[in-house]
C-alpha cells in the first residue's frame, strides 16, 4: 500500500484551440530549444475567426509559456536573456486597436508547438504566409475541430 511506484498516472488534457471571435485574431507562438548545441527555433501561427490569415487591428497573442506571457502584460523593466523582445512586443502593441496576452495549455498550443520543435530538429528557418509546411497540418487539423 505504501509503494506509489505502482500507481499509474494519466494526464488528461483539457481544453482546445479555439478561433477568435469577430474582429479579433489569434496569434499563437511557441519556442523550442536545444541545450546541447545552444539552438532555438521558434514558431508562430496568425489567425482569423475561420482560421485563415489575413491584416487585422485586434489581436489576441497565445502561448504556453507563463513566464512569458506574464512578462508581456506587465509594464517593468524584464532583465532576462529574451528582455529586449519582451521591450519590443510591448511597444508593437500600439500598433493595434486591442491586443491581449493570453496562457494556454501546452496541448492546446498544438501547432505552432509542431512549427518550433520539428523546425529545430530540422534546422531550418521556415517563413510561410498562407500555409502550413507538410508536417504541421495534422496539427493544425487538430485545432480546426
């Protein structure tokens, strides 16, 4: 009884992608990173309340990286290694009509998840606009549902 070696876990993952409402978009972004080799790539996905991409003066930016996000709605000076792009989101956000900084869930972070770990582990540098390389589009499948 005393031996919680034994004892299964299970994650249940709660919650999915869910489309902005009119006249917002979503912007999701997630990071990966290779200690080993001092690598990251990084992947963002911008879209509409169909899915689609497309010019937009209210955002809604997504990621499942607390620190991050909590960064991005505070007005103090950050000090870390990513500071400098902290800075700079935080000045872009005049740019737009509304934008607000939202965590989610790794899972339901599905995509741009697949865009970040799978471009670090090829090594490139991806920019698309209006499509999805081959290996994310289960991913992004996922989301649509």
């Amino acid at each position: 009884m005393g031996d919680k070696s034994k004892i299964a876990e299970r994650i249940v993952h709660v919650g999915v992608w869910k489309v902005p409402q009119n006249p917002f978009v979503k912007i999701n972004f997630d990071s990966g990173f290779c200690k080993e080799d001092n690598r990251s790539c990084f992947g963002i996905i911008i879209r509409n309340d169909i899915g689609a991409q497309m010019g937009f003066l209210n955002v809604e930016v997504e990621g499942d990286c607390l620190s991050v996000i909590r960064n991005l709605k505070e007005n103090k000076r950050e000090r870390s290694v990513i500071g400098a792009y902290i800075h700079n989101i935080r000045e872009s956000r005049v740019i737009f009509q509304k934008c607000v900084f939202h965590h989610v869930q790794k899972h339901i972070n599905g995509a741009t998840h697949v865009l970040a770990t799978r471009g670090l582990k090829r090594n490139e540098v991806t920019y698309l606009v209006g499509d999805v390389p081959t290996y994310a589009l289960d991913a992004v499948e996922v989301d649509r549902r």
